[in-house]
C-alpha cells in the first residue's frame, strides 16, 4: 500500500507563497507574471498594480498600463464573477471555460434575472451584442439603448445581462495607472480583435490553477474559480498529478515538477492590496489566513478599506493608505504580536509602497499603530 505524504499547513503556505511570487520578488515582466497567477483581483483598479509591485523586481506601474493600453491585458468578468485583469490570450482560455458558471450566477445569485423575465435570451444576446461591438458603453448606455427595443423591461438589469453573457472588456482609461474614467464595456472580440473562442477547456485551467495555487483540493479550485463538479476534471487529470493529504485527510493535487520548499525558508514581509490572489484562492484559506486574523480582516472594516499585511508568510496585520494635502501615512493595525524586527520589516516595506503610492507626497511615513480591541477577533 502506498502511503500518502501530509503536508502541514507551513508546508502548504510555503508552495503557495513560492507559485504567488511571495517569497521572493521575481525578475518576471507585468506580461509574465499575470500569467504565471492566472490573472489577478482587479475589482479595484489599483490592486493589480499593489499586487504586481509586491511580487516584481523593478516593476514599474506604467509597464502594466501599457499592457492594457496595447490591449494585451484586460479586465473582464472572470473567476467568481469578479473582475479580474488577464492577458488577452488567458481570456481564449478561461472565459468559455467559465460561461456555465457565470450564466448560472446571473440567474440564481442576482436579481436582474427576474427583472428579464419574458425576454428570449438569444434575441437579447444578439441585440446586445451587435451593441457592445460597436463602440465601449457605460451599463446605463447599453440599458438605454436596450429598452429602446423591451420598454417594459428594466433597463439595468438588461444591461447587467448582456455583460455577462456576452465576454466584454472594460477598455483604459478604467485600470491605468495615475489615471480615471467610467466603466465602460466592449466586447472582447472587436476590443481583441479576435473572434470569441468557443471550446472550454477545463483540464488546461485546473492545470493552471494547481501550478499557481497548489497544492490545492478539488474544492479549493471550484472556490476560486466558483464552476462545479471538479471533481470529475481532477479524476482526469488524477494519473499526471502528484497527490498529498493535509491534515484533516483531505486530498491534495499538485503538478510533479511544481516548487514545495522547505517549510523553514524564510518568508519576507509584504503588503498585499485589499482583494488578492493568495487570499482568495482556495476554499481553506487558512495557509495564509489564520480564522483569527480572517475574522479581523472581513468581519471588522468594510471590503474594500484595508489590505492586508503578510509576515511570516501569514495575514498579521491590516494597512491603509491616508492621504493629506502634502502628505501620505501608510497605517499599519497589527491582528497579532509583532517582534521588533516584524515592526522594523514592515516599515521599511512600507516607506517603499509609499514611494509607488505617493511618489509626489512632501512626507511620507509609516506608522504601526496599537492593536485593536476586536469582538471575535
């Protein structure tokens, strides 16, 4: 009988934080990077900047606008119906294979389904279509244009639908950095220039996954990218992939020739942007994310007001950015004990993320404020 290696929750964040490039920053370019991540979180525009900052050696923010600016790099509705920035040609690969998901999301997770009752889907899709191919709109433009044909039918709830049956990119300036505009939509095939791919192409995408992610259970690839019945994917795959156990017995998948480093390597203090890969991309977060720490960080502030601080490879502590009139604090509230050289590697990575974030700002400083008292926390 052949026995199954367990590997402990520091073995675990070891591998994931060596395939997220958080062990040590990469010489990768912008273009590289995002593929070796399988896109990135970009519901906020900035995020993927903070992200690619914290990874890269020398990465500079214009080096991704540019990649959005010569259209190979797009942000779109993919993994769990989020925004996510992508390289044109991991769109080919992962928007189809992800469609079932988003369709089903739209009608049992939203209400604009209802809103579109009555409405054939195929003439709405082809109405809709021929729309965003033309030239980007706003959702309120798209919805305008839509009701001109269902007056009955509300308007944003028809835009809502086209947007996620039909692939559709949000065109700069929305994403560029030091810049700002509305969201508006274009299809993926007139923004690409390309016609739509048409085959999913699951066994690739959990391929993909497992190389940036794992090793990871069956489960924790259906959280990231929020499809289903995995499990049949994974049986597939199951004769070229290296299987393990955590510590409460579940299987884990892993790609034979994919890095696991001794869970003694070092791992380096990092700011991460308030939606990032590695905290988002498995159904057990705890290899990164204590529950103590978890509860703080989304139980406390609203989404979308705190990144997250890794030391030692795990979330220890919350950080904002303040703004002044001639100033810029980076606020850093610890959710565990800092050691002395935690609190000094913290500050030195911030006074660096501050000279991304407010290159312009006459005083910059960091300041590691007192703990929180937390209900639950």
């Amino acid at each position: 009988m052949v026995r199954t290696t367990v590997l402990g929750l520091r073995e675990l964040n070891r591998a994931t934080l060596a395939r997220q490039l958080l062990l040590e920053r990469a010489e990768l370019s912008a273009s590289a990077a995002i593929e070796r991540l399988v896109g990135m979180q970009a519901q906020i525009p900035t995020d993927p900047y903070i992200g690619l900052w914290a990874r890269l050696r020398g990465f500079r923010p214009e080096a991704l606008s540019d990649l959005i600016e010569r259209r190979r790099a797009v942000r779109i509705h993919l993994m769990r119906w989020t925004i996510h920035l992508a390289s044109a040609r991991d769109v080919r690969l992962l928007r189809p294979t992800l469609q079932p998901m988003l369709d089903q999301r739209l009608r049992t997770g939203s209400p604009f389904w209802r809103a579109i009752d009555g409405i054939d889907r195929d003439q709405l899709v082809t109405a809709g279509r021929r729309l965003v191919d033309e030239r980007p709109l706003t959702l309120v433009e798209l919805g305008a244009r839509l009701q001109e044909r269902w007056p009955d039918h509300d308007a944003g709830s028809m835009a809502r639908a086209v947007v996620t049956f039909v692939p559709v990119v949000q065109p700069p300036p929305r994403g560029t950095w030091g810049r700002s505009g509305q969201a508006t939509w274009i299809s993926a095939a007139t923004w690409l220039g390309r016609t739509d791919a048409t085959e999913p192409a699951p066994d690739a995408m959990v391929i993909r996954y497992l190389t940036a992610f794992g090793p990871a259970s069956v489960m924790d690839a259906q959280a990231w990218c929020g499809l289903t019945r995995l499990g049949e994917v994974v049986d597939r795959l199951r004769p070229k992939l290296r299987v393990f156990r955590d510590e409460g017995g579940r299987e884990l998948f892993d790609p034979p020739r994919a890095p696991r480093p001794d869970p003694d390597v070092p791992a380096p203090v990092r700011f991460l942007p308030v939606y990032d890969n590695v905290l988002l991309g498995h159904a057990d977060r705890t290899r990164v994310l204590p529950d103590a720490s978890r509860a703080s960080l989304f139980g406390g502030d609203p989404i979308g007001n705190v990144g997250s601080v890794l030391v030692d490879g795990l979330v220890r502590a919350t950080w904002r950015l303040d703004r002044g009139a001639d100033r810029a604090t980076i606020q850093v509230e610890p959710l565990a004990r800092l050691f002395k050289e935690d609190r000094a590697s913290i500050e030195a990575e911030g006074v660096d993320l501050l000279e991304l974030l407010a290159p312009d700002a006459a005083r910059r400083d960091v300041r590691i404020v007192a703990r929180a008292r937390r209900s639950g926390g």
